[in-house]
C-alpha cells in the first residue's frame, strides 16, 4: 500500500477499522432512513383518520430525524464540510489541524512535563525499591552484566587508538603542565628516606657496582693509566692503577658490607638535603620544571603513553570477552550487591530515587520546549486530508453511535414534549 503524504501508513488494521465505520455510517444512515420511513407512514394513517396515536408516532420520528440529522452535521463536520458546503466552523481537524497540535503540545507540556507532576509519578512508582528487587536477582544480574560487557566491547571497538592516544597524551601533558611536581616529590622522598626505604635500593647499587669492578677491573685500571702524564714510566701508571682499582673495590666492598659505612650516612644526608631543596629552593624547583617539560615533549613519552592505552584496551576487551574474568565477576557481585543494598536500605533508595527525580526533572523542565516542539511540528507535517481519514478510521466508529443515540434520543423526547403538549391542552 503507497505511503500517504505526512508520515501515515494506513496497516491492515487501520483497513479493518475503517470498514467498522462504513458499517456504523451505513446502521446510523439505516436508522434515520426507517425513522423517515416511519414519519411518512405515520403523517399519512394520521391524515387518513387513524387514532390518537399516529400523531404521538409522528412527533416521535419527526423529532428523531432532527436528532439525527443534527447529529450525523455534528459529527461529520469534524473530518469534512457537510455535502461539500463551504459552512463557516466545519471541516474542524483538516483547518485546524496545526492548531490542534500545538494545543496538543501545550497540554503535553503544562500537565504532563512540569517538574511536579514528573517528581510526584516517579515517587508513586518507587523505581529504586523495583530496580534494587530486579538488580538482586541473579540471572538479572547475569544480563545487565552481559549488557555492560557488550556496550564496553562495542565502545571500545568503535573508538580509534589514535584518538584515544591523542587525547589521553594531551590531557596528561595539561595535567602535568599545570601542576608543579617538584614539592609532591621532596615530600615523597623526605618520607622515604626517613622511613628506610631508600636502604634497599642503596644495597643494590653497592652489589652491582662491586660486581661492575670485579668485571670490569682491566677498564678502571686501562682508564687510570690512560690518563697518566706522558712523562711518567709505565710501571708506575701500572702501580697507581692497580692501587687505585683495589682502593675503589675495597670502597665498594665496604659499602656493600657495612650499613653504618659514613659513604652510606652521606648518601642519605644528600637524599635528605635534596628533598628539602625540592620543597624550598626555588632553582633546584625551576630545574625539576624545566626537567619534566622535556621529558614530556620528547616522543618516547607519548610513545609509552600510546603502548599503555593499547595495552589497557586490549585488556579491557579480553575480560569483558571472558565470562569467568574478574572483571566480569567483580561487576556481576558489585551489581547483586547494589541491589540487595537497594532492596534492604530505606536511606539508600530515597538517595536513589531522589536522583532519579532531580535528572527527570532537570531533563524535562530544560528540554520541555523541544519536546512539545517535536508534537507540534510532527502535526504540522501531516498531510490534513490524510490526517482526517487516519482519525475518522479510529474514533469514528464510537461517532457513529452518537448519531445514532441522537436519533433515539431526539425520539423520545420528541414524544415526551408532544405528550406533555396534549395534555397540557395544546
């Protein structure tokens, strides 16, 4: 079937109830057509002498055509002009089809979009007390967990690396820019040093470098000599290496083996020291600047930053995939949980519920304009003869009924006013 102008599509259904109507139209046209009948029958036995009666019949059906003339005018004057007369206030919804909408979408608006109304509904339905008995079932639980991993799957596919890189890279960079970390590193040195926790990585400095010396004793005592004045003997830059190469191995072995070795107090009175010029000292503080703004200008950097990205993400995907990971599991315990909290605690559901409340309210008092815009333009680009017959296929059915309860109606009181005439005397 061809798709009318203004959106409408007219189903199977709407068929069947359009032909509902014709049959009503046709009943309600049958009963006025016997009505008529009726009134001719009765004005002529009333003529030919008949008893008292005829004219009580008469008024009856004369009264009820008018009912129902009156009536099938009323009715079809809503989708179409009587007879195809140009008869002011007629033909209703087809002329005053754009201001039907926006009546329409002011009523929408003031009675059904209004903070009050929203806040007071929402409070009667209690959707956190629902949500909270939903949520703490398991196998809901299951799906709303199923549903997580799927958008998360779906965002995270949808989403390019180099985007994601980009922004992260620079939302670091402003971050760290912005913030002066020579402080919150002094403060975090001081507090290790004065807890010992520089000592362990003091230990492995002194192993590894006595192991460098054990190694590499040919190269400090080769850069020893090498350095020696021309004017010296061999054998004795010979002698000053080899005495030079034991003294720095002994200095190792000792700071290896001695905690209490003075090289040792020294290098945490130097930690000491710069710790508090990483506080203080405003050159020591302008060069740890001048520091991290190359290191974060060089590309290794932003390089580590796009690895890290891509290996979060493919981890991301990996457990969202995995119904046994822990990331699924944690989420599916944490959603139990929330609805059981949700379900048991009185406080907790108010909180809930009144967010819920204040985000519908916010959304429809902000957007309230655009939505009953959405009502009011939708209408207005309805095709007005289509519009009329999509109505009429609806309600007209139920329309069809007034005409005819206008016909019994008009009848009877039609009869009652004749009666009360002739026994008033008339």
């Amino acid at each position: 079937m061809p798709v009318p102008p203004g959106g409408f599509t007219y189903s199977e259904a709407d068929e069947e109830k359009r032909r509902g109507v014709r049959r009503m139209k046709a009943l309600a046209t049958g009963l006025l057509l016997a009505v008529a009948l009726v009134y001719g029958l009765a004005k002529w036995s009333q003529s030919a002498g008949a008893g008292a009666w005829a004219g009580y019949v008469a008024a009856a059906a004369e009264a009820g055509m008018v009912g129902a003339l009156a009536d099938w005018f009323a009715v079809t004057a809503l989708f179409r002009r009587p007879m195809g007369l140009p008869i002011p206030h007629t033909a209703i919804i087809p002329t005053k089809k754009d201001q039907l909408g926006q009546s329409l979408g002011d009523f929408v608006g003031e009675n059904f979009l209004s903070g009050d109304v929203v806040r007071v509904r929402l409070r009667a339905v209690g959707i956190a007390s629902r949500l909270g008995a939903w949520l703490s079932r398991p196998e809901h639980a299951d799906r709303v967990t199923a549903e997580l991993a799927t958008a998360v799957r779906g965002a995270l596919t949808v989403l390019r690396d180099s985007d994601v890189q980009a922004v992260v890279g620079e939302a670091i960079t402003r971050r760290a820019d912005a913030a002066e970390v020579a402080p919150g590193i002094g403060a975090m040195l001081e507090k290790v040093v004065a807890d010992g926790g520089h000592r362990k990585v003091v230990d492995l400095v002194c192993v590894r470098a006595h192991d460098w010396l054990v190694t590499h004793g040919d190269s400090v005592m080769g850069a020893v000599t090498g350095g020696a004045p021309g004017w010296t003997p061999r054998f004795v830059d010979r002698k000053v290496g080899e005495r030079v190469y034991k003294e720095l191995l002994r200095f190792a072995i000792e700071m290896r083996d001695m905690p209490d070795h003075p090289a040792r107090g020294a290098v945490d009175r130097f930690l000491e020291d710069f710790a508090r010029d990483l506080q203080s000292d405003t050159d020591t503080r302008a060069r740890v600047e001048r520091l991290k703004s190359d290191l974060l200008g060089r590309g290794e950097v932003q390089d580590v930053i796009a690895s890290v990205w891509a290996s979060v993400r493919a981890m991301i995907v990996a457990a969202a995939e995995d119904e046994r990971s822990e990331l699924r599991l944690r989420v599916r315990a944490g959603i139990l949980s929330l609805g059981s909290r949700m379900a048991a605690d009185d406080r907790l559901r108010e909180k809930v519920d009144g967010w819920l409340e204040d985000a519908a309210v916010y959304v429809v008092t902000t957007y309230r304009d655009e939505i009953t815009a959405l009502i009011t333009d939708t209408v207005a680009g309805w095709d007005a003869e289509h519009t009329s017959r999509k109505i009429e296929a609806h309600i007209g059915r139920d329309l069809q009924f007034i005409r005819i309860n206008g016909t019994v109606v008009g009848a009877l009181a039609g009869l009652c006013i004749y009666g009360l005439t002739k026994g008033l005397g008339g």
